[in-house]
C-alpha cells in the first residue's frame, strides 16, 4: 500500500499523519512541546526539540502499520515566522525566537525607517511586525552581538526539520513570504530589502515551490525514523498555506477560518495584490502561482484556554462550550477584547492587552465563555471585513482546527460573517502537508488536483437571521471598546 507522510512542527505540538492514496488517514502521532518565556513577552523553542517530537511522533504514526505500507514521498509544514540560526557548520546557536515573540518593536521601528513605508508595500508586500523574521535577526544584533556574528544560515523550523530529514537548506515561497526579507511578487529573495536592512542574501537558503522535491531522506534519518532511506521529501508550506491546501482553500471565492492556538482568516487570490494600509498580510500560496490574503488573530482557540485554565473550574471545553450556549447572544451586554498576547490584525499592536468589560452582578460564568469566544470571533471578523476591502466576497467560508469542531463556534462564524460555513473533516495543516507529499511523488501536478478529491466537508452551516442584530449589537461594542482603551496600550 502506498501512503504519504504529513509532519507539522507545530506550537503546541509535533503532529504527523500517515494518509493513503484515497486520502484516507491510516497513522497518526504527536509529540507535545513547550515554550519557554525567559522574560515577558519573550516566547523560545530549542529546535533540538522539534527533532525529537518528530521521531516520537513518526514512529507513533508509523506503529501498529502494516509493513506493507510504502512510504512514497514525505510533507513538511510548521509555524511560521521563527528565527533558527546556525553557524558554519549547521549548529544551532541559540534557541528559536517564536512567531508570537514580542520583544522585537525597536527594530520593527528602525525597519519601518530604513525601508519606508512605500519599501515594506513594493519590497515585500507586508508590514514590519514583532512575528516576523527579520526583526528578530536585528534583536539578535543589537541584543547578542557575540550570536550574531556567528550566523551562517536563517531557517524556519520546518526547514529545520528538512536540514535534520535530508540535509538540504531550503525553503518554500509561503513560509519565505512570512520573513519580510522575500519579494512575494516575484517569488524571490528581496535583495533590495536585505540590502536596506543590512542582512546578508546568503545566509538565506534556496527557494523550493511547495509541491516539489526538495531533497531525499538520509541515511542517518532514515535510522532515526524507521524509514527507507531516499524518500523524496517535498518543499513544504507555512502551516496557514498547508491548513489552506488540507482544507481545499486553494481558489478565489473561498475563504478559510482557522481557531488553533491563533486563528486566522485566509482568502487565495490570483495575484500579489497587496493591501494599501498594510492592515493584511499577503503570502504566496502553496498552490502554485497563487497568493493569499490572511488576517491573525494571536490569541484565539489560546484565549479560551486560558480562559478554562484560570477559571473553568475543571471543566472540559466541550463543558464550558455547552454552558455558554445556554445564553443568548450577546452575552448579555458583556464584552471581551482577545488581546492577551497583543494584537496582529486590524491594530498592528503588540502591547494590546485582553479586557472583559460590562460585568455586573447577573453575570455567570457561562456568559463570561460567551464573552470569550465571540471577541475571538468578532476579532476574525475584523481581518474579514479588511479581506471584503480587497476581493469579492466569498461565497462559502471553510472551518477548520480545533475551534470549528464546535458546531456551536461554527454557527456563531456562520452568523457573524453571514456567510454560510462548511467545516472540513480534515486534520489540517498536517492534511495540507501530506497532499503536498503526493504531488512530490508524482500522483498528481498541483495541490489543488487533490484537495477536491480528498478532503471531507461536513454539513454546511447557514447564517441564522435571528441572530442578526444581537450579534451586530455586540461586534459595535467591541469595535469601539479598543479606542476607548487605547491609552492603555502603550
């Protein structure tokens, strides 16, 4: 039996699926991971790390499978944005600085100077934020002077998986789109930009599209994994790209919601068009010739966690779920803001900060769950009406990960967005990473030759008109409720 590999380097976790030439999942395994947060707003991750939870996890997928079961090519996805930097010779030199790190405003500032505003819209597309890559490596100067001079490569960590898995230095155009150092137009290093931020051009690896072979399993991994030796390993995507691809979001007049640890609103579109107040950001997809608009939400599936954490009382999500939906929408006049990590899309702020406001005596706790999943929503809602500024409006909106399991989230996204829903039973980024895995192996030329084919839509969910004006009613109180606590991020 033929079968493909999916390895996601995740946040939270290391997830692998093993999928058959139906689509079919037939193996699965993950590996948790910590984050370490040596001062606040600091987030890191020792790469060695990712290595492990990615042998754990493949030989957990791979366990109890037949040994017929031929491994035809492997897919890589993973979080975007973080800094792996190695030296000469290929030694990683201090941990990994995380996508949702917030230590790097000051060069964010300085980057925003050296290539003007104009510079980060024609040079790359997107703006200067604390996630992206090249501010960190300016941190790394200005902060570690000693580290910086040391570094020979930059890597993400799906590529640092690829370097562990093949011992090629690559990377594909989503995940380099996300490093503010790529020309997204061009599908290209931005020489211009590095220039102007004083960044060498080679310590940046080589451009791979997503579909294609990369490299091919070494021998030493091979040993590690449990696998045959030579197994072409694929380009791979961004996890947002992959999830996108898992989730058959690969043509314009589809959109995508994703409530993981953040969430994201995705939309393909057919060019790099970029928005004027670089409010969105604008990647290249890994469906070739193809480009996104994306909208972030920090603190999504994150915030209702934390949530559940602080005060749940020990109540599963599926508990405090079921209990917020005994209240109606609107959650009684109560209001909360997400920001618990600060704020990507529509502010650009990362020194925005979580609030629940409007409490008064009557509240329970299940309104306050209420109040927690619709300022996530209404948060996702806010990069919508950004993407509706730039492209027609979609006709469906895709659900996936974790917070689109809930029919009581899907219908909230359905009412809010009003625009029916339809979640996919796919396993998402992983999902996207393994289609990526067969196009490499020659099964099909583009991902979205197999997306139709493989991916299961559940039942649709359509925008419920008696919803409407409570849920405007409290999106209008959340919109205004950041101004009105504007002085306080700072």
């Amino acid at each position: 039996m033929d079968a493909y590999l999916g390895v996601d380097a995740g946040t939270t976790a290391i997830k692998v699926l093993v999928v058959d030439t139906a689509g079919e999942v037939i193996g699965e395994g993950d590996a948790p991971l910590t984050m370490s947060v040596p001062h606040p707003g600091w987030s890191e991750q020792n790469p060695a790390d990712w290595w492990d939870g990615v042998v754990a996890a493949v030989r957990q997928a791979m366990d109890g499978l037949s040994d017929a079961v031929n491994i035809r090519a492997i897919g890589l996805s993973g979080q975007m944005h973080s800094l792996v930097a190695l030296d000469s010779q290929d030694r990683v030199i201090r941990p990994a600085i995380l996508w949702n790190d917030t230590r790097t405003s000051d060069q964010c500032r300085e980057i925003e100077r050296r290539l003007g505003r104009d510079g980060l819209r024609d040079l790359v597309g997107n703006p200067a934020l604390e996630g992206f890559t090249a501010p960190k490596l300016l941190w790394m100067r200005d902060h570690e002077p000693e580290y910086y001079s040391r570094i020979a490569t930059v890597l993400l960590p799906k590529d640092y998986v690829r370097l562990k898995f093949t011992g090629v230095k690559a990377m594909d155009p989503s995940d380099a789109a996300g490093t503010l150092m790529f020309d997204i137009a061009e599908v290209r290093w931005s020489s211009e930009a590095l220039a102007k931020m004083e960044i060498p051009e080679a310590w940046l690896p080589e451009i791979v599209p997503s579909h294609k072979v990369s490299g091919t399993l070494s021998g030493e991994a091979s040993a590690a994994l449990g696998l045959l030796a030579g197994i072409p390993v694929a380009g791979g995507a961004a996890d947002n790209a992959a999830a996108a691809i898992g989730s058959a979001v690969t043509s314009p007049g589809t959109a995508m919601v994703s409530i993981g640890t953040g969430g994201t609103v995705v939309a393909p579109i057919p060019n790099a068009a970029v928005d004027p107040g670089l409010r969105l950001h604008t990647f290249n997809h890994a469906e070739p010739d193809r480009w996104y608009l994306m909208g972030v939400v920090l603190a999504a599936g994150s915030a209702l966690a934390w949530w559940r954490d602080q005060a749940g009382s020990g109540q599963s999500f599926d508990e405090l779920i079921a209990g917020a939906a005994e209240t109606a929408p609107g959650a009684d006049g109560l209001t909360f803001l997400p920001y618990l990590t600060g704020n990507r899309t529509p502010h650009a702020n990362a020194s925005a900060r979580g609030a629940f406001v409007g409490l008064h005596a009557g509240h329970t706790g299940a309104h306050m769950t209420r109040a927690v999943i619709e300022g996530v929503t209404f948060s996702l809602y806010d990069s919508y009406q950004l993407v509706l500024d730039q492209t027609p409006a979609p006709t469906e909106l895709i659900g996936t990960s974790g917070g689109m399991r809930s029919v009581f989230w899907q219908q909230m996204v359905a009412d809010v967005f009003e625009v029916p829903l339809t979640p996919v039973k796919s396993s998402g980024s992983p999902y996207g990473a393994a289609i990526l895995a067969a196009c490499a192996a020659g099964r099909f030329d583009r991902p979205s030759e197999v997306a139709p084919e493989w991916v299961t839509r559940g039942k649709t969910v359509n925008p419920d008109p008696s919803h409407a004006d409570a849920y405007s009613e409290a999106y209008g109180r959340f919109d205004e409720l950041y101004h009105h606590l504007g002085n306080f991020f700072s």
